[in-house]
C-alpha cells in the first residue's frame, strides 16, 4: 500500500484527495475543523490509507498536520510512513512523558503520533481523561490533528474518540461496504453523540474524462 498522493501527486486520485481536503476546509468556516477522526463501518475498507493520503494533502497546502494512530488493535499508519510504531501514543499516556513523541514523516508540515504497545483495553484508554490532555496538547501544536480509528461496528474506540473531537469522517468503499453495515455506523455514532461530518467513497470506478483531463 503506497501513499499516491506522494508517489504520483497528478494523478486523478490524488486530486480526489485535494477535493476532500477544500470540502472538509470549507464544512464550516465559523467553526474550523480542528480535529477529526476517521474511520469506517468494517475492516478493510481503506480508512487508513484515506487519512494519510489525506493527511499528506493538508501539509502540502501549509497546515500544520499531526496524524495519530488511534487504531490500537491494528495499527498501520507508521508503516504507510515507512516510520517506527513505537514509542507512540500509548508510551506518552502509560509513561506520563512531558513531550509527546511526534515522528518527522519527511513530508513538510506532517507529523506522526504512532500508536504505541498494544495496550490491554483500547476503549478505555481512549475514553480516559489522559486522553482528553492529548488532544488538547495536540490541537495547541497544529493546524489539524488527524486520528484514525478502529472500524465502528467492530469496536467501540470509534464512537468513544469521536465524541472527542470536532467530527467524524466515515470512510465508504464502492463495492465492498455492506450498506447496512453503514447505516448501523451512523446509528452508533449517533447514539454516541458524535458529529458525523460526511462520508468519502473509496474504490469507486474511475472516469476516464478526468483521466483524459490530467494526462
């Protein structure tokens, strides 16, 4: 799995990504998005692939962007990075540290919070106060703190986290999500009282008018 909006910046998919990076800017101008995480309804549906790509796009415009991977149970995002996965998140909340341990992606204006050891209960630490001061630390530090999260019907670190930060994101691949797997997401986040900014469609079929377009 390669970041295409590092590997191939003109590509059609990689202005896709650019699209959703103006959207989520423009979702509301009085009230910035300042935190968001992203998930998906089940496994395999793209969500990390989405958030870095995505995160690679906001650095590229000038934000200073902290990524963090919340996916305690299945952490991926250090290796999309090619970067280490720990010390990570878990370390900094366990060990109390002064600072957290954010990773240089070498991408300008990009960081990386890595997950961390596994911890024993996931929900839980995300639920903590503890991590309430991490958000709270990381939104003083960026322009826009990313966190990807475990899929929603799976688990409940989603729905916990979400309630969290500024909104949510779901992540919907063509083909593959099940639709009542994301109607059953968007009930459980909104029994959370989480705020559902939107949904983004991974996998769809490509035009080929647009490919034509970018060359």
């Amino acid at each position: 799995m390669s970041l295409i909006t590092l590997t191939d910046p003109r590509s059609p998919v990689s202005e896709a990504y650019r699209t959703l990076r103006t959207n989520l800017s423009f979702y509301s101008l009085d009230n910035p998005l300042c935190s968001l995480v992203v998930t998906s309804p089940a496994v395999a549906e793209g969500k990390s692939a989405t958030i870095a790509n995505l995160a690679v796009t906001m650095a590229q415009s000038g934000r200073k962007t902290i990524l963090v991977d919340c996916d305690l149970r299945r952490p991926s995002l250090h290796t999309l990075l090619d970067l280490n996965s720990e010390p990570g998140l878990t370390n900094f909340i366990l060990n109390e540290d002064e600072e957290l341990p954010l990773q240089e992606t070498g991408v300008e204006n990009l960081w990386l919070l890595a997950s961390g050891p596994k911890p024993p209960n996931p929900a839980d630490l995300l639920g903590s106060r503890k991590v309430d001061r991490v958000i709270a630390k990381l939104s003083e530090m960026a322009d826009i703190v990313l966190f990807d999260a475990p899929p929603v019907i799976a688990v409940t670190d989603a729905a916990v986290l979400g309630a969290k930060v500024d909104g949510v994101l779901l992540v919907i691949n063509a083909g593959k999500t099940r639709r009542d797997h994301a109607e059953r997401a968007k009930e459980l986040l909104e029994k959370a009282k989480v705020r559902i900014i939107g949904a983004t469609l991974t996998n769809a079929p490509k035009d080929s008018s647009i490919g034509d377009y970018y060359g």
